[in-house]
C-alpha cells in the first residue's frame, strides 16, 4: 500500500491532491503481473498489468513502468509539460498527448528490447495506463484491458475502452452491443507485443472532489458491474477507497488487483474564468448541438460533466459501443461523413439513438481530423435522475431530433 492521505501539491497541477495505491495477488497466481508507480513529483500514476499466463509479464510490467517514469522525467516531456502550463493552447496540449504517445512508445521498445535479449522472456506484454495531471486537466494514455474511472457526484465515468478482440468488434457493429465478454477475451493491443501499440489518448477537465481511479482488469473484471465498482469508488478517502476496491475482489481472488485512487481536492491557484473548461467557439460549437441548443449555460456546463473529450484521426471510424456502453457524441471541431453520404462538422449530435439504448449498423468516417465530446448512455441517464426537470427536456429534444 502506497498513500499520501495528506493532500499534496504537485508540480504545474492546480489542485491538491491525496492519492493511494492497493494491491492484492489473489489466489490462483503465485506472483504478482502488476505493477503500480505513483510519482507526485512529475504529477504522474501509472498501472500495468503484466500478460498472465506469458513469460516475463511482471519483467514487462516492470519495466514498462520504469520507461515511463524515465520518459517523464526527462528534460524534453518537462520542458513541454511547462510550456503547456504557462500557455494551454490547444497545439501545446496536442503536444502534451504526444508525449504521452512517445512515454507509450518508450516502454513498448524497452518491453521488446528486454525480450530480445532474454529468450526466455519472449512473448511477454503488458497493458499500461497513464494519467498525467496539469494545470485542471487529467491526460491519459491506455493500452490494454485496465481501465481509468473519473467518479463525480452526479456519474462514475468510464474513460478508457478496454483493447480486446471482444471490444473492438462491438465497436465496429460486428457484435451487437448489449453483448457481454466472457472472462477470457484476448488483448487486441498490448505493449511490447509483435504489433506497436496506438495509446488511446484523452483529456479531461477535472476540478475539486473529482476521483480518479486507475486499476487493473483484476479489479474491475470480477466485479458484478459498474453500479458495484462506483458503488465502491465512493467509500470514504483515497486510502479507504483503494482498499475498498481490493478486498471487494480478495474472495473471488481469480486475478492480481491493483487500485489507484486520486483525489482531487482544493484548488491553490486561480485562473481567470476563460483558462477553465471548453472555449468560448468549443461551447458554442456545443451548443449548436440538438441535444443542448437553446440550453442555459450552466444546464450544458452540468451536461458535459459527464463529457470525455476525444480526437480522431482522418480516416477513422466513430464507434458507437465505447466503455461497455452505447454512447452519443457531439462535434466540436472536423468533418465527418455519415453513412448516407451526408457531411457534417460543428455541433452535429452523432448516435442520438444512443441515449435511449438503440444501436444502429453503419459508423461515421472521419474525413478532417476531429474533436469530439463523447457521453455514455449511463451516464447521461445518472445525469437526468439526478436533475429531472432537465432530464425531461433533453429527453423530449431527443424524441423530436430522432
């Protein structure tokens, strides 16, 4: 167990912040795959699971972990994180994503070169997760099965789609997408595999009493589902809570578990209001969208609380079942093509049907690099109960869009 109950202030971050780590082996493996690193001092917590049942998966784990830390550290990732920090223009946070990238990169090749020189640690892996905080924003990379949750008082968010064959099918519509995997759903990309990994990378806006956590599929996969995990997520500190979510799956014991939990606490440095959040052309490009046009600017503010921000590359598809969930999107920036043909760009509302729990067969093709709010279906539903006279007038725009 790894903790700073006592809030802690990290470099370039705007907020304290208290965070803990857990770990459990469980009882069917004789060792340990994951490995957890919590680095205050770079502002970075990183989770990796080794691949069980290959060769060397705590090696990899390790090591991978060790890339990371090192790649962080180094004067380049620290000179960009300052930049960004005194001047958090979009390029400037593309280039903090980038590095994330690069750290991706950096424990990919490590992962490889060890193998290459071991033979009897070939074939080993890992998943890896990284979340770097700056400034009021959480960046993640993923790779893998783990997962990062962002739990706030009205929605447990999940942030990462999991990278398994079982995942990726779903989200291109070959599974239909109330299916459900089975425990033994393999890695469709992992770190130091034969094919280099491509990161998921994120950004959010994260601001006081936000908790992030970051675990391992040993935490998340034995659990009944994301009621039970945020369930759990919200009980007491960062310490309580990382220990929570471990003893909750010390019975079952079928997999390692690693928890870490961060808590987002007061803020010590003010920025002017326009430093915070979506840009005055983002929000409006938001609130051209049928689900939020017409909205008071806190009502679409208290909607994107349960947003996650995504860019997508030219040529991509947008995946309808993301996080284990159907989900809907609004465009911020770009053009994509629908699958009648129709182009649209600013404001557009993707995947409406979404919010009601209807899946659709043909996906969106990204034509010019886009910025997309991506919003669950739970989690817009959290949202509606929590504030229902808001619920029924996004529900009632939603009947006239569709």
């Amino acid at each position: 167990m790894y903790a700073s109950p006592v809030p802690q202030i990290l470099p370039r971050f705007d907020f304290k912040v208290a965070f803990a780590a857990a770990q459990d082996i469980g009882r069917v493996r004789q060792i340990s795959e994951d490995v957890q690193r919590c680095v205050p001092e770079t502002g970075v917590f990183i989770v990796a699971d080794g691949m069980g049942g290959q060769a060397g998966g705590k090696e990899a784990a390790g090591i991978a972990v060790d890339a990371v830390e090192k790649s962080f550290r180094s004067e380049r990732t620290q000179a960009m994180l300052e930049a960004y920090a005194t001047d958090p223009s979009l390029d400037r946070r593309r280039d903090v994503l980038g590095r994330l990238r690069r750290a991706v990169d950096h424990a990919h090749e490590a992962v490889q070169a060890a193998a290459a020189a071991k033979p009897e640690l070939a074939g080993m892996g890992t998943t890896l997760d990284i979340v770097a905080l700056l400034r009021d924003k959480a960046f993640i990379a993923h790779v893998g099965d783990g997962r990062v949750y962002l739990a706030r008082a009205q929605a447990t968010l999940q942030l990462t789609q999991d990278h398994t064959d079982f995942a990726l099918k779903k989200a291109h519509g070959k599974i239909r997408a109330a299916a459900r995997a089975n425990a033994s759903a393999r890695l469709s990309s992992a770190v130091g595999a034969a094919q280099a990994p491509k990161p998921d990378l994120l950004c959010i806006e994260v601001g006081r009493g936000d908790r992030v956590l970051v675990c391992s599929d040993g935490v998340h996969g034995q659990l009944s589902g994301e009621a039970q995990l945020s369930e759990i997520l919200r009980v007491g500190d960062a310490t309580q809570a990382a220990n929570a979510l471990v003893d909750a799956v010390r019975k079952p014991g079928r997999d390692n578990a690693t928890s870490v939990v961060l808590d987002i606490g007061d803020p010590f440095v003010k920025r002017p209001a326009k430093d915070r959040g979506l840009s005055m052309s983002d929000l409006a490009a938001v609130q051209r969208s049928a689900l939020l046009n017409g909205l008071s600017d806190a009502a679409v503010l208290y909607m994107l609380s349960a947003a996650v921000e995504l860019e997508v590359e030219i040529g991509s598809t947008v995946a309808q079942a993301v996080a284990n969930d159907l989900a809907a999107y609004v465009v911020i920036e770009g053009l994509l093509e629908l699958p009648n043909g129709r182009s649209v760009s600013d404001g557009a509302l993707l995947f409406p049907e979404s919010l009601i729990g209807a899946s659709v067969d043909r996906l969106p093709v990204v034509k010019q690099a886009a910025r997309l709010l991506r919003i669950r279906r739970d989690d817009f539903g959290e949202l509606c109960e929590a504030d229902p006279s808001l619920g029924l007038q996004l529900y009632r725009r939603l009947a006239e869009h569709l």
